[in-house]
C-alpha cells in the first residue's frame, strides 16, 4: 500500500508568479484535503475535495484553488503569488469522510 | 470559533522520563481529537485518534485522553526516548463543518536528551 505522494518536494518562485503543487492519494482514498503550515505554526485547512467536488473551504482566497482528478490526485493552484505564501503545503487523504487523515511530507514553497 | 491551544510550546526532558503533553479547546462540539507527531520538515504521522464518545486511547507507550466537558486532551508518553523527539501537535475536527476540516493547536516541540 502506497502512502500519500507530493511533489515536488521544493520550490522557489518570486512573487506574483502562479505554481502548482501535486498529490498521489492513498490506494483507495477519495477524499483529499490541503493545508498550509507557515513555520512554527499548526497547519491551516485550505480546502477539502470530495470525488472530485470541492466540499469545504477554510479562510483562504480565491486565488487558491484546486482539482481532483478520477483517479483521486489532487492539484493545488496559487495565483499572484505572496511572500507569505512561504509555508509547507501538505496534502491529505483519507479512506472517507470521517476517518483518519493520511498526511503526505508536503511540499515546502519559498517565495521571494 | 474553535481555537486550539497547547501547553507548553516547547518541553526538554531527560530520557527514560514519564511525560504530558497538554491541548485545550473552546469548542466541545467535535467530532473527534486527533494527535500528530511532525519530524523536522516532514508531513504528519497520526498518533492516536479519539472519538468524541471515547475517553481515552492508547497505542504502545502513548496514551491520550479526551475530556470533551472540559475541552482537554493530554498526551502521555511513558519511558521517553531520543527517538521521540519532535513537535507534537493536536488537532479537532469540528462538529459543525461538513467537510473534514481539522483544527490544529500550535504544537509543542518535544527534546528528549540521551
């Protein structure tokens, strides 16, 4: 049983920029979720999909989005990119709604 | 809206030492209370959950309690080990969000010394 991929694994952009950041889901998984973690801060939710349909968001703009795929990969898009973008963005799947969360070693974003 | 907290922030004992870990929440309304372990610029490793109508789970030398009433959950690590240092972190899964939206504390970086 696979665990839960991103990649890439870091990744420098500049401000203003777009980027997109990748996450395999666990075998069987269809539920995914994102998070942000500034440093030294708990993880923050950003959105959670559902087969393939966003079904909850956290306090994050539109400029985030994101898509999963029927094959339950998942995508995270970010637009005009900030510096306090800077974080690791982790991916989660879990097996259904109500179960454990699976966390992935996330993807650490620098923006300067 | 539900704040979570953790006491201490961060904590250096001695090996072989009994400890807690200590998460509050202002919020009684969970689904359940999960605790993560985070190694150094890696993603989580869920620890133990508990379900908002249990009190307490344990997994080898782990042990976390959940007092929904209270908003209190603790982490107990028996017999610390340098391979337990890391940052611990709890989190809730509110009882009024339809998705699987976690609320997480700040952590609490965990030293344990040879």
């Amino acid at each position: 049983e696979t665990g839960v991929t991103q990649s890439p694994t870091h990744l420098i952009k500049t401000r203003g920029q777009q980027v997109t950041l990748r996450c395999s889901s666990q075998s069987g998984h269809n539920t995914v979720s994102w998070y942000q973690q500034a440093l030294g801060q708990g993880p923050q939710f950003i959105f959670q999909y559902y087969r393939e349909e966003e079904n909850g968001r956290g306090n994050f703009p539109p400029r985030f989005s994101g898509l999963q795929f029927p094959n339950y990969s998942s995508e995270l898009n970010v637009n005009a990119l900030e510096l306090d973008d800077s974080a690791l963005y982790l991916c989660a799947s879990s097996l259904e709604i109500g179960s454990p969360l699976h966390f992935g070693n996330g993807t650490r974003l620098t923006v300067t | 809206k539900q704040e979570v907290t953790q006491i201490p922030a961060a904590l250096s004992v001695p090996e072989g030492e009994n400890l807690v870990l200590n998460c509050s929440f202002t919020d009684s309304a969970i689904y359940n209370l999960q605790w993560f372990r985070q190694d150094p610029g890696k993603g989580l490793t869920s620890l133990l959950l508990i379900q908002s109508s249990q009190r307490e789970q344990t997994s080898g030398r782990l042990n976390a309690s959940l007092d929904k009433s209270s908003g209190r959950s603790t982490l107990y690590i028996a017999a610390s080990q340098p391979g337990d240092s890391a940052t611990y972190l709890c989190a809730v899964r509110p009882f009024d969000q339809g998705a699987q939206k976690l609320v997480f504390g700040q952590g609490t970086r965990l030293t344990i010394n040879p």
